[in-house]
C-alpha cells in the first residue's frame, strides 16, 4: 500500500521550490511568497526536527562579522515581524558575555569599540545586575540578541505559510531526483513530481544525497546539549535574573565567534586556555546558558569526537563543569540530553563566512549555513540567495 497516497496531491508547477524545512528552507520560502512567487515546500519529515529545532534558539546578531553580521541583522528584523505574522514568541532579551579573567575583558572592549552603539562595556557589579553570575571582572552587554523557542518558532512558520495564497508546504515528502531542462526543473519526489522555475536546496548536511559534489564540501558535527534543572533554587532574585533576562555567554565563546577575531588580546585567551585547559579547547566547548519558562536552563554546546560513537560523557561534564563555575553553583542535575548535527565546511579559513552556496544545475541552489549560525543568519540570507536565482 502507498502510505503517501492518502496526502493531498502536490500542484503540478510552481515559482519555487524548497527542499527542505529547517530554518534555512523556511526562511527561502517566506521571503519567495513575500515576493509574489507561488512555492512548494518539501520535507521528509512529518514534523520540523532538523539541527535546528535542536539548538537553543539564540539569535547571536553582535558576534557575527561581516557578511554574516549583515545577514544577522536583518534576520533580527524579520524575526521580530514574523513572530508577529505567524504567532509565536521572540524574546528582546539581549545577551551578556561575562569576562572572567582580564583578557577576556580586553576582547570585549574592543568589540564594543568596533560595534559602536551596539554593544556596552560592564564591570562587574553591572554583570551581577543582569545575570546571576556574581563571580566576574565584567563582560559585555548585547542588546540586538533575541530568544525564541526553534521547535514552537519552526512549527508556526510552516503553519503560516499553509495558509498563505500559492504555498504549499508538504511534510513526509522526501526530494528523489532533480532534472534540469527547458528552463525549468523537473523536481521528483515521493508523491509526485513538480515543474519549477528555480529550486532551493537546504538540507544541511544531507545535500550530497542530491548533490553530491556540494556534500563534499561539507563535514557533518555533532554539537552535545544539556537541559538542566533550575539552578539556585534557594535564590529567586538570581533564578529570575535567569529565566527572564539575558542570555548568558561564557568566555570560551571569545574562541568561536568571528567578530572577536580581530582583537589582538584574543590570542592571550586562546593561550590561557591552552596551558589550563586544553581539554576545553578539544571540545570546543562555546559555553551558552538560556532559560526555559520552567526555569530550567539549556546548557550548550560541545563538539562530540567524531572517533567516539553515540554521545561523549566526557563532553556532557566539561559543559556541566563550566555552567556551575560560571554560576557559582553545586553540580547540576540534568533533565535531558540531545545532540544537533551541522554541517561545517570540509576546507576552510579563519576568513572564510559561514555561507556554502552551490549551483549543482542551471536554475537550483544549494544553500548551507554552517556553524549552527542558521537561525541567526537566514532570514537575512534567504534575500540575497532569491535576488540572484530570479
């Protein structure tokens, strides 16, 4: 029996077609209907449950640089409006970067003297105000960061655009084949086949199922995440500070995102920790704290060893250590494990934006974000990517 054969028939033709309806394919087909395209949006699950509906859902728009920090800023806007449009939170909420050494503060100064405006210098009894860390020599203040949750975000968008004229968006319908032609692309799927003007690839790092040369490009990476139960339980000014406030950044997050990478006194973080801690710097633990409404907290991310099959302990109790010396806090009990799979580039450069755009064949594009930058850049990208394929 053909199990797709009681789903609704897909339209014969269409302006676009998405494959793939993660943040990045979602993100195409928002700013296509804007447009005025007709769209088809395909995806082989039955639910948004790709890298990023695993991610915390920071919106990091100050630490990006270049490129990225365009397609950040405005992606920052247009979440902001289709939270609106389609029904579901996103939070102003800012971020704090807490320094905790004194090389870790002259990073930050002179990110905020590149950011102008849009990043403020604290020291310590300001980090203290803001968060619930009282153990710091200061640290950074972001206030374009937003929050959101990536599953309720995802799920409402697709919902959205269901019911805006001329989309179509089909869940457990997987892409088969593409076929260039005449002008147009014969996409084949599960259930049919579709006639389109252009195609938009983004399945992350399953692309080279349909373009295999773009999928070499790319390297998949497992990032481990942590929920954890509320911290300081006893203390309800510091837990509210948590759950209502910022997002709070550790300062191994100095190592990985791009726009500190311009500061001379990053290379005195990157030592410190090499003597003290290189099994941080292995991990590459990029240390994030952001509260549920629950109270519980996400702890992310480390890099899984790709030689270690299934989720590493060792990974999970370095970000178990970092979050409760950042908080001052006794262990923490863990709620729940997850892991999210990215794509990041084969071959790449301390320059080198998270972008991997191809042209498998006239009319198609691939479109991967590397790093786990999606939610944070393709809103903004999405613009870009169509100004070039229509």
């Amino acid at each position: 029996m053909n199990h797709h054969s009681a789903l609704p028939p897909l339209p014969a033709k269409a302006d676009l077609v998405v494959v793939g309806a993660g943040v990045v394919g979602l993100a195409h087909a928002v700013e296509a209907q804007a447009r005025g395209c007709s769209v088809v949006v395909v995806d082989a699950a039955d639910r948004p449950d790709g890298s990023t509906a695993r991610r915390s859902g920071h919106v990091a728009v100050t630490t990006q640089d270049s490129t990225a920090l365009a397609c950040a800023l405005a992606s920052r806007e247009r979440w902001l409006k289709l939270g609106r449009d389609a029904g579901f939170g996103v939070r102003e909420s800012g971020a704090v970067v807490v320094a905790q050494h004194e090389d870790e503060l002259a990073v930050l100064d002179d990110l905020v003297a590149a950011r102008a405006g849009d990043a403020t210098l604290l020291d310590h009894r300001s980090v203290a105000d803001r968060t619930p860390v009282t153990r710091a020599v200061g640290g950074a203040w972001l206030p374009l960061d937003l929050r959101l949750d990536p599953p309720a975000a995802l799920a409402a968008v697709s919902d959205w655009l269901g019911t805006r004229p001329q989309v179509h968006v089909a869940w457990r319908t997987a892409a088969q084949t593409l076929d260039a032609g005449s002008g147009r692309t014969l996409v084949r799927t599960s259930r049919g086949e579709v006639v389109a003007k252009r195609v938009v690839v983004a399945v992350g790092q399953d692309v080279g199922s349909l373009c295999w040369e773009v999928g070499a490009e790319l390297t998949p990476v497992r990032r481990q995440l942590l929920r954890v139960a509320p911290p300081m339980p006893d203390d309800a000014a510091a837990r509210g500070r948590l759950t209502t406030g910022p997002v709070v950044l550790g300062g191994t997050t100095l190592l990985r995102d791009t726009a500190y990478r311009h500061s001379r006194a990053l290379g005195e973080v990157r030592d410190r920790w090499r003597r003290h801690r290189p099994d941080v710097l292995a991990a590459e633990i990029h240390l994030s704290l952001q509260a549920r409404a629950d109270g519980s907290v996400v702890v992310g991310d480390g890099r899984a060893p790709a030689d270690v099959p299934g989720r590493s302990e060792a990974v999970d109790g370095l970000l178990l250590t970092a979050a409760a010396e950042l908080l001052g806090t006794g262990p923490l009990t863990v709620l729940g494990r997850w892991t999210a799979t990215e794509p990041v580039r084969a071959r790449t450069s301390p320059a080198a934006d998270p972008f991997v755009l191809g042209e498998p064949l006239p009319g198609v594009r691939t479109v991967n974000v590397t790093d786990g930058l999606a939610t944070t850049t393709a809103l903004g990208l999405a613009p870009r990517v169509l100004d070039e394929l229509f």
